[in-house]
C-alpha cells in the first residue's frame, strides 16, 4: 500500500503556517485572449445612434426651458434610441 505524501507546511513572518500552497511551475502557457466578438461596424453604428438620440432628445428638452412635454408629442429621439439598441444587440449576433 502506497503511503499519502506528507502535506508540505511553510512558517510565514507572523508565526503562523500555511498548508498546500506549491510554488508556481517555471513556464506556464499563455492563455489565449477572447477575439472581439461582433460586428463592430454595425456595433459603432448601433452606438452611434444612441449618443445621436441622446443629444437630440436634449436639445428638444432644453429648447423651451427644461421642457419634456415636446417629447410626449414627437417622440422621435426615443425611437432612435430604441433602434440604436435594437442595432447594438444585433451586431453581437452578427460576427
């Protein structure tokens, strides 16, 4: 019968010990890095849409003086936002 290895201890500068921690092995392979993934046309374009209704959806807001009742009534900026996300999601499929 095979007798169990002795666990290796370590004394540390605090006068306590430490149980199982090995020293690292000298050469370790790299781990390969995850590409983008998507479109990053359709993405940017996506983006792009986002930040164009965001800045129109203010300039309606504070063309009348903090305003938001012009948003109810043309809601232009809202649906641009909304296929700006609708393109973002898109493009994460697309790849």
């Amino acid at each position: 019968m095979q007798q169990p290895l002795p666990k290796k201890t370590y004394d540390d500068a605090w006068g306590d010990t430490r149980v199982g921690y090995e020293p690292k092995p000298a050469y370790q392979p790299r781990k390969k890095a995850a590409g983008p993934q998507g479109n990053r046309l359709v993405g940017s374009i996506g983006s792009f849409l986002i930040v164009a209704a965001m800045c129109w959806g203010v300039y309606m807001v504070t063309a009348n003086g903090l305003n938001a009742a012009p948003l109810l009534k043309f809601p232009g900026p809202v649906y641009l936002a909304g296929a700006g996300v609708i393109v973002s999601i898109i493009s994460k499929f697309l790849g």
